[in-house]
C-alpha cells in the first residue's frame, strides 16, 4: 500500500464479524489490546465504558483464539502482530500466539521480541504485593522477512560531547584518526520502554478508561511499518491507533463494538490536520 493517500476506518461492532471486510495480506501491521479480563467494569467519562469480565483463562482463550486466527489472515506475508496484554493472561496469550504463527516449525513465522512497556502511574494501593506497574506487548511476525525499522533514543550528554563538531547539514561528528564520523542518534531502541502513562489531567485524555499514550503507539507503528501502510486496530477503543498511524502517513482500520468509544474515535480524528 505504500505511496496510497493516508485513510481512516472506523467499523462499529465485534471485530471478528468485521474483519471478513478486511482483505487478506492487506495489513501490515496488527496492533490489538484487547479487554485484559480484569473481572471488573472499566469505567471512564460519561457512557465510554465496558465490561472486562470472562470468567476463567478458558474463557478468556475462548474469546480470543477466533479472533486472533482472522487477524492472522489480514497479514501482509511480512506483516507483523502485537499483542498488548498484562500480568492477568498474556502468558495464556503467548501459548496460544506460538500455536497461531507455528513459531519453531519449518515454515512456520516467528516471535520477535517481549517489549515491556514500564509506566508510572497504577497499583499504588498494594500493600502485599510489588507495585505493578508494566504491560507486556508481544510481537510476532508471519515470516523472518519482517518490516523492521531500527529506532534510536536520544543521544546523551557523553555521545554529544564525543561528537561536539557540527557540519553544515546541521549533523554532528567527530574525527578519529583521519576518519569523520557521524552521530546516528542515541543508542537503539531495547525492549523495555519507559513511556509514562496518561495522568488523569493530561489534556491528551480523551475520557475512555483504557486509552493508552499517543507515544506508545507512535514508536510501536514506527517500528513495524512503513508509510502508506495499513494498520490495523480490531479493539479500537478511543482511537489512538488510528490517530498516531494517520500523523505517520499510515491508514488507519479500527474496530469497536462501543458506540461510546467510536464517537470518540470520530471526534479525535476529525481533530487532526488535513
């Protein structure tokens, strides 16, 4: 799809009725957090909530497995998937992702890294238990041939002080034994991303209880897709998928089965430039 104008879908309704829509190959990335079977009512700003309650892990898979066997058949044959999920089930998650992508058979695709996602803000009342304050996102690839784009972190005071000449390009660079060499950024992108969650004032908040930061999904679409490619949301929620993938020149497909969470969706969309 690269080179395509930029486009944003919103479907109401259960996502493994809505992806017959989707054809097959068509997306590139899967980016999916779907409810986290917390046991309880997720409740945020007026009519934006939901119910997280399916009972055993059984149940859970239950729900999940079908879903999950229609998202594979969107992928692009290099196309990747990330699943977010926390401490509850994604254990549950990753046994049943191995299955889905046949990871370890010939043929088979792969698993390409554990991300954690450490965050600040959640779980201040433990008082027996370790504060919680990560989620797990798991990445698998259809193939070993995968979209994969290295992103760096900032460069640090020392880096910026190694290289302290700056060319007429704007670049900086040092000189070592006749050689000139040029600052590519920070040191690569690891596994665990320290990206702060969305405190209650942040006028990034939308009023939908599990909305994650505009940040996260920026460096997650980054990461595993192009420009001009589809990336898609089956549990959309507020939209904060499609909005980062349209700031990226990528389209956007979200679908939810709230109407409360769509029009909001909607409403951050219809915010966006151009």
């Amino acid at each position: 799809m690269s080179g395509t104008t930029p486009s944003s879908t919103l479907v109401a309704g259960d996502c493994l009725a809505a992806l017959d829509a989707v054809p097959a190959g068509a997306a590139r990335l899967v980016y999916l957090d779907p409810p986290f079977n917390t046991g309880r009512r997720q409740r945020g700003r007026a009519n934006a909530s939901f119910e997280d309650r399916f009972g055993a892990p059984a149940d859970y898979l239950a729900f999940l497995t079908p879903r999950l066997e229609r998202l594979y058949e969107t992928l692009h044959p290099d196309g990747s998937l990330i699943f977010h999920g926390d401490w509850r089930a994604i254990h549950y998650a990753k046994v049943a992702l191995d299955a889905l992508f046949r990871v370890g058979e010939r043929g088979g695709g792969m698993f390409v890294n554990e991300i954690i996602w450490h965050y600040g803000l959640g779980a201040a009342r433990a008082q027996r238990t370790l504060l919680t304050k990560h989620d797990t996102l798991l990445w698998y690839s259809r193939s070993r041939d995968y979209c994969f784009n290295q992103l760096r972190g900032p460069a640090t005071a020392a880096m910026l002080d190694k290289y302290r000449h700056q060319a007429a390009d704007g670049r900086r660079f040092m000189r070592s034994y006749g050689k000139v060499y040029y600052l590519k950024g920070g040191k690569p992108l690891d596994d665990v991303w320290d990206i702060p969650a969305l405190a209650p004032t942040s006028r990034e908040r939308s009023g939908y209880p599990t909305q994650k930061p505009l940040a996260l999904l920026e460096r997650i679409i980054d990461l595993a897709s192009r420009p001009g490619d589809l990336v898609l949301d089956p549990f959309c929620g507020s939209g904060t998928t499609l909005v980062a993938a349209r700031k990226l020149g990528r389209s956007g497909w979200g679908c939810d089965i709230s109407p409360h969470a769509l029009d909001i969706a909607r409403a951050r969309l219809a915010s966006l430039p151009g």
